[in-house]
C-alpha cells in the first residue's frame, strides 16, 4: 500500500504589507487612481448647483488671475521679455491648488452641508475680487517698475515707486495674493486649505520680503530706509 500524504494549506490570509502587488509602483498607482475615481464620481452624485457655482468661481479665479498677470507682463515690458514662469504657475502651487480640489470633493461627499453657508462664500468672492484689486493697482501703479522676479541689480526701468496704492503699503502685490489666495479657499468653504493657504503664503513672504528688501537698501539707500520707517509692509505681523 502506497503512502499517501496530505498537504495542508494555510488559511492565513495574506496582509497587504507581505502582499507583493502593494509594493509595486505601478499597481499602487492604479490602485491610488481607482480610488480618487471613485471619490469623483461620488462627488459627482452629491454636486449640486451650489458646488457648480463654487467649482466654477474658483476655476474662474484661477484663470482671471494667471491669464491677467501674464497679460499685463506683456504690455509693460514686451513679449520677447517675458517668460512663462511671469504666468506664476509652480509645481507647489499645482499640488496646494490639487490639495483645495481635493478637500472640496472629499467634503462635497461627507459634510455636503459645510458647502451650503453661501454667506461665507460670499465673503470669499469678496476678498478674491479685493485681493485681484490690491494686486493689479500695484502692478499697473509700478508699471516697467515691477518684475515677478527680485531684481538685484539697478538699470534705468527700475525707480522707487512710493505713489498711488504705495503710499499706504511697501508690498501691494504680495497683500493682493495673500488675500486672493486666502479668499479663494473661504470661497469653496474649505477650512483645512484656509487655514494652509494662510500660513503657508504668510511664511513664504515673510522669508521673501527681507531678502527683497535688502536688495531694495542696496539700491536706493536712504531713500528706501526712510520711506520703510513710515510706509508699512502690507503684511499681518511683517514689518
């Protein structure tokens, strides 16, 4: 009589950690891309006019605010003299601009309700169009004068503009954006983004404004300290 042997198989089930589709890049992809699929589509079946009027304001700010900025760039300095990058479109600004969609989506599904308080949208609508106001006076103000880039080094398009908006702030441009940016996220009614876009656009300026600034002494000396010590940054809690 033969031997007859049994062969056992564990009923383990395998943990995603040991499962070796999960540490393929390819298949973690798709597996990513399924899933925002599916939040898509569920937010799809819970939009209704009020998230289209909100995605559409924001799509709206968005391409008024870059298409602007490239334009006016144009007309004051001439096409051969300005690049893409005066369009102001960053890959940080690409993955914060993602991160708004994607909280507005998400909530659109669990909190559909937070979306509903038009008042503050409106409060958001508000500051865009005050942020976009603030912004171009000071562009349109400085004219050959203003560059989306520090200038370091003198040339004769270059003075010290301290009339018009400038008179009450050093920084117009960079206050537009903060309240433009701000605004856009009380716009979708996006509490985590409000709160990201603030610190993160206060952080960012209050590194940039200093090195812009010693460039500023550099090149104008006394006549910028002085219109420093009474003309105020622009910015909350940056002097």
């Amino acid at each position: 009589m033969g031997n007859t042997r049994k062969t056992f198989h564990s009923c383990r089930p395998i943990s995603p950690q040991l499962n070796p589709k999960y540490r393929n890049p390819k298949i973690a992809a798709e597996i990513a891309g399924e899933t925002i699929r599916s939040l898509l589509i569920a937010a799809e079946t819970a939009m209704g006019p009020t998230s289209i009027s909100h995605l559409s304001q924001f799509l709206a700010a968005i391409l008024f605010f870059h298409g602007s900025e490239y334009a006016l760039a144009v007309f004051f300095h001439g096409r051969s003299n300005v690049a893409v990058s005066s369009l102001l479109i960053s890959k940080q600004y690409v993955i914060a601009m993602a991160c708004a969609l994607l909280e507005y989506l998400s909530e659109v599904v669990l909190f559909p309700e937070l979306k509903e308080h038009r008042w503050i949208s409106g409060v958001g609508v508000l500051m865009v169009l005050l942020g976009e106001i603030v912004r171009k006076a000071a562009i349109v103000t400085a004219r050959r004068s203003f560059t989306h880039n520090i200038r370091v080094h003198y040339d004769q398009d270059h003075h010290l503009i301290t009339h018009g908006i400038y008179r009450y702030m050093r920084h117009p441009s960079y206050c537009g954006f903060f309240i433009w940016a701000i605004g856009t996220q009380v716009m979708l009614c996006n509490p985590l983004c409000t709160i990201a876009f603030a610190a993160v656009t206060w952080r960012f300026f209050s590194s940039r404004i200093p090195y812009e600034e010693f460039f500023l002494r550099q090149l104008f000396g006394p006549q910028y300290i002085e219109y420093a010590r009474r003309v105020p940054s622009g910015l909350p809690f940056i002097k």
